[in-house]
C-alpha cells in the first residue's frame, strides 16, 4: 500500500482521547499513518490542519478534516464495522452516543477537577473539600455505568460495543488518580469491566510507544499488522 494515500492520524499515546480513536480505527482495520505529537511541542502540520490543536485529528485520503474523537470513531467504523461496534445487543446506536455525552460532559468536567487538583492539600480545607466533591460528582456518573453492568458483561450486552470503547480511557484515568482508593469502592462489576479492558491485546496494540513523529518523515502505518 502507498503511504501516501493513508488517511493521517495526529495521535498521542496518553490521551484518552485519542485512546478511542486508536481503538476504533484498529477495530475497522483501516489503515492510517499514525504521527505521534508531544503535545508541549505540536507540529505546525497538525496546526494547520486543526487549529484548536488537540488530539486526536484525522485527515482523510480527501483532505477533509475530522478533529474530535468520537467523529474519528463514527468515521471508521460506519465504513467498516467488522465486530459490529455500531449495533449493540441491547439499545441502539443512538443510546450509545447518549450515555458516552455524559460521560464526555459532566463526568469529564469533574474528572479533571479532580485530577489536578492538589495532591497534597488537606482533606478538610477548602481545596481538599473542592477535589472530593468532583470525585464524587464523577462517581455519581461511574454509579450509572455499574448498573448497567449488573445487566450485561458489558455497557449495552455481552459483547463489547462502542459505547465501551469509548468511555473505558476515561474511567480508566479516573482510576489511575488513585488506584488503591478506586478499587476499594463498592463496583465490582465496573471494576472487572476495566480490567478486561486493560489487559485485552486490542488495548495493548493501541499503546504501544512510538516515537515522536518529525516533518517531514513518513509516521507509521497503523495498526501495523494491517499494512
């Protein structure tokens, strides 16, 4: 295949965003010349063809543009859909696309609140108080996914589907701000579903580190096994 005719992919390896849309296109099997950007140093290219400068961006083999995450995902998989990713067996497609609103709107806001919020403020001052309130604002989210998953294996049946792809980066990096805390709340099933996620070969091949990609050398076919 010729490189030059490969869709292009800015990505970079943490970025649970871009973590998404990694997986979806791994998923659809097309290919993409992946360049992996630091993001304290963006490449003028990805600039100019994103001004909002975030990953993940594609661009397709027309030259159109497609610079949020789960447009990159609908964009692979409605061309291929190999696992059938778009069709759950419980709900629809449009149920999927709700709850993965939710989990981007609120849950990520009270997310990053959490996050970067001073690690070593004490718990009864203000700060402390601020960061506990969007922890818990954000489990109130992580509640719904675990009723879900008191129905099904995963978020909308027993076979994994958009929705779970979509959301799993997220949760995991909620869990990552303190694994131990994480893992003695009261979700059992939530908990098992991440690290199903975690420890699959799909999520292994989607993490794999390459190095920063440089104008104007070629990036890398990705996945790679498909080129």
């Amino acid at each position: 295949m010729n490189q030059k005719t490969l869709p292009i992919l800015y990505s970079f390896r943490r970025c649970p965003y871009a973590m998404r849309a990694r997986l979806a296109l791994k998923s659809s099997k097309i290919v993409c010349e992946l360049r992996e950007v630091v993001l304290r140093d963006k490449p003028a290219d990805m600039i100019a063809a994103s001004p909002k400068a975030t990953v993940p961006v594609l661009i397709d083999r027309d030259g159109a543009v497609v610079d949020e995450s789960l447009d990159v995902m609908l964009w692979a998989l409605r061309q291929n859909d190999p696992h059938a990713y778009l069709q759950p067996e419980l709900g629809t497609e449009q149920d999927m696309l709700e709850l993965i609103s939710r989990i981007d709107g609120p849950f990520k806001q009270n997310l990053d609140a959490y996050k970067y919020a001073p690690r070593n403020a004490e718990p009864d001052s203000s700060i402390g108080v601020e960061r506990d309130q969007h922890r818990d604002a954000a489990m109130a989210c992580l509640t719904e996914l675990e009723e879900k998953l008191l129905e099904s294996e995963f978020l909308f049946g027993n076979r994994i589907a958009l929705a779970d792809i979509a959301i799993a980066p997220f949760v995991r990096q909620f869990a990552n701000v303190d694994i131990e805390w994480f893992q003695s709340q009261p979700f059992p099933k939530l908990i098992a579903w991440l690290e199903t996620f975690v420890s699959s070969d799909n999520f292994a091949a989607c993490m794999y580190k390459y190095d920063k990609w440089v104008a104007p050398e070629p990036g890398i076919p990705f996945p790679e096994q498909q080129a």
